[in-house]
C-alpha cells in the first residue's frame, strides 16, 4: 500500500497528467459515457482537451435548455455521430423552429442510433420530413410526438424502431414505415392511441420482422369490425397486451415466443372469436407467456366448452396469475407436452401475519382429506417447475401437492415466496409441508426459499 502510496506521491509532485497522455481514441470512449454537461466541462483541462469534447461521436441530451443544445451543436465538429439522444421536456410550439434545427444538423451527420422524447409536454412536437429520408439510422426511438408521413419512408438501414405514446397511429402510416424499413427486425409499439376506422384493416407485413411488441392504450377503442392481421413469417417473439374487441389474425409459421394479455369483456361468443384465432396462429409456439388472470379463467372457461384447441407443441409456459386452481386447470387441459412451468402468483389480501399463520395450518392440515382434482392427461412430460409465490394466498400449497403428485419425470421444483410477506414460523411450516409431501418422480429434487422483492424471470 505505501508503495503505491509513495507512487502516487511522486506523479503528483512531477505534474505529469497521465490522463492526457491516452491515446484520443480511447479519451473519446470515456467520454461518450459521461453526461453532456460534464463532457463539456472537459475543455477547461488544458488546450489539448478545450475541443476534444466536440469530436465524440455520441450525443445525449436530458432535460438541458434549448439554448445550451444550440449552442453545443453550433460548436460540434464530428463528421458523423453514431448516438443521438434528445429527452425534452414542456415542449412548446414556439420551440418548434429550435428542434427542427437540432434535428435537421443530426440528420446530416448521418446518425446511426436516434432517440427523441418530449416528456411532459401539453403540446405534441410534429417530426420534420428529413427524419423519414435519413437512410443511415439503424435504431430509432420516438415518444411523445406526433407522426405524419406525406413522403416515402427511406430507413434503409433501420433494424430497430420503438414507437410510444404517439399521437394518432393510422393502418396506413405502418404500412409506409413496413415498405420503407425492409432490413427492420424488431418493432415496438407502445401506448398508442391507434386511428383505427370501422372495417380497416391494422396489417403488420414483414418479412425480416424477429420481434413484435404491441401495447394499446386503454383509450384506444378499435371498432369491432376493425382487424389486426400480423404476417411476418421470419416473427421469433410477439408480445401483445391489448383490450380487443377487433379480429386478430396471425400468419406466423417461424414464431417460437408468444406472450399474450388480451382483454375482451364481451360476451362468450365474442371471446370465443377472438382467442380462436389468436390460437390457431400460435399453435405450434413453443414458449407461451400469459399475463393476464382474467385471460387465464376466459381460457379455462372456453376450454371446458371446447371452444379452444390446446397447445400441443408448447413445452414452456410462464403464468402470471392470482388462482392455483386455475393455473392447474389451463395446464391439465391446453399444455399436454409441457417441460418446464414458470408460476408468479399474486395476492391482494390485507392479512395480518397471525392470520396468515393460521390459514397456513388450516391448508396444511386439510391437504391429505380435500385435494384438487387435477384434470387428464397428467404432466407426463414436466421436468422443472419455478414457482414464485405471495404467501398471502396459501391456495398454492395443494396446487404445488398435485403437481408433485402427478409429474412421473420432474426433475426440479423451485418454490420462491416473498419473504416481506412472510413471518419465521409460517415459512417454516410451508417448507416442512412441501418437502414431506409424497413425489411421483423420484429423483425430484424441491427447494423452496425466502426472496426479496422485486424478482423477474425470463422464458
């Protein structure tokens, strides 16, 4: 330690900067990862450094004035930037003239990554026609603005595009983006308030699209007689959370990752007309995300009508959901080939921790005299569960007997439970239960722990 102490000492005392003598490539990497404003304080460490922050290739801009944007863009000198990122926030109209500046000085650069988000603001910032030609962007996110396309899309280049919170999304806007974009790979788009007219269609044509992801407002009513056909036949991952009343057609045959939260508060009928053909577009996908509780009991319900056809090829399933029973009852029935289960229960209950206690024993001791049934066929195939429970609710505890009871080949149970809702003595109780309780594989091996909020599991 005194060594370096003392080595230390002697650089100090020689005034050697041995930062300066870096290399400018490497000084320009360091500073791509400071904030703008520190990057701009930089230039008062020697002459060396008084313009090197004007050559970085990046620039990221959150929540500065108008006014410091123009003037360090007046002094950039950079031929090309590869990052650009605007965060601005209480956009006016007056300031229009100031962006479309910022943007138009960006766009000649030939920008490689762009980011533009006008938070908080009253008034919606109009994007100018330049950023629709500008071929050179290859990742491009756009929040907060309002978008209207009167020539040709031209992002060439463009393999990412996130789309959020815009003002009026038309069937035909997508259209020229699709046309415009051929290399794009993964498309987002986020709380929209879709212009969706009565019997228009709401097409998604790609055929280098891998990822889908489509959240609708909950504002947005699309008519009834309105469609959302998806044909993009190279789509890996869709992911959609929508309230949906409209037809939802899917022509995905290379899709491999479907996570569904739809919402349709019509009748059976209705429903039944929505997820029939949400299904049959995902029937061969082989890891299956459902987010949704209400979704899961409509399931279940359609399911004993058969009015739904089950998920033959699925061997991951991943369940956000408040009810074991019907958590139990969508696997038995729609999941015959399952492999591996991934469960996040929730509860809402307000429960004290004696209470809590209490029904504990009461599920414990009621497990070998009042079983849930567990639907055909059994989970012959089912070789790791990950469960992730709210002690809360102690429904799971029979839910997790029957799925030891009923998968001959399992290999693993993982059994998480939220340790702030928990006290010693109940979570020892659960663990007791669970590890006592009767497995028809074997070699199963079952751990079951305390966790801290949050937690997140991936398919």
């Amino acid at each position: 330690m005194d060594e370096w102490e003392d080595y230390g000492t002697a650089e100090a005392n020689s005034g050697r900067d041995r930062l300066s003598e870096l290399p400018d490539s490497l000084i320009l990497s360091i500073l791509s990862l400071l904030d703008m404003r520190d990057v701009v304080r930089t230039s008062i460490f020697s002459k060396r450094w008084r313009y090197l922050w004007s050559t970085i290739p990046c620039l990221e801009f959150f929540e500065q004035t108008s006014s410091t944007i123009s003037r360090v863009l007046s002094q950039w000198k950079c031929p090309k930037i590869l990052k650009f990122q605007l965060s601005f926030g209480n956009f006016t109209e007056g300031l229009s003239i100031d962006v479309d500046s910022w943007l138009l000085f960006v766009i000649e650069k030939q920008v490689g990554e762009f980011f533009l988000d006008f938070f908080n603001s009253d008034h919606k910032y109009r994007l100018p026609q330049a950023l629709y030609s500008c071929s050179s962007i290859t990742k491009l996110t756009l929040e907060d603005c309002t978008l209207r396309i009167e020539e040709n899309v031209q992002w060439n280049q463009l393999k990412i595009l996130k789309l959020g919170y815009l003002n009026w999304l038309s069937g035909d806007a997508i259209n020229q983006i699709l046309l415009g974009a051929p290399r794009l790979e993964e498309l987002v788009l986020e709380y929209i308030l879709y212009d969706i007219g009565e019997n228009e269609n709401f097409n998604i044509r790609s055929t280098s699209l891998k990822m889908l992801n489509i959240i609708v407002d909950h504002d947005a009513r699309w008519p009834e007689t309105a469609v959302l056909r998806i044909w993009a036949p190279n789509l890996l991952t869709f992911n959609i959370e929508a309230s949906l009343y409209c037809t939802c057609l899917l022509d995905v045959p290379s899709l491999t990752h479907a996570i569904l939260n739809l919402f349709n508060f019509g009748d059976i009928a209705t429903r039944f007309k929505l997820f029939k053909h949400v299904f049959r577009g995902i029937r061969h996908v082989e890891k299956v995300k459902l987010s949704s509780n209400w979704f899961i009991k409509s399931l279940v319900e359609l399911k004993n009508q058969d009015m739904v056809m089950p998920l033959l090829d699925s061997k991951i399933l991943e369940l956000y959901h408040g009810d074991a029973k019907d958590m139990l009852d969508l696997v038995g029935m729609m999941f015959p080939k399952l492999e591996r289960l991934i469960v996040r229960t929730f509860c809402y209950k307000d429960i004290s921790a004696e209470d809590l206690h209490i029904a504990m024993v009461d599920v414990c001791n009621s497990l070998a005299s009042a079983k849930m049934t567990f639907p055909s066929p059994s989970l012959l195939h089912l070789k790791t569960i990950e469960a992730t429970c709210s002690m809360c609710d102690p429904s799971i505890i029979p839910a997790i007997e029957i799925l030891l009871e009923n998968a001959p080949v399992l290999e693993k149970m993982v059994i998480r439970l939220k340790r702030d809702e928990s006290d010693p003595k109940t979570f020892t109780l659960a663990r007791e239960k669970v590890l006592s309780m009767p497995r028809s594989s074997p070699t199963a091996q079952v751990i079951i722990s305390l966790v801290n909020p949050p937690y997140h599991f991936n398919l």
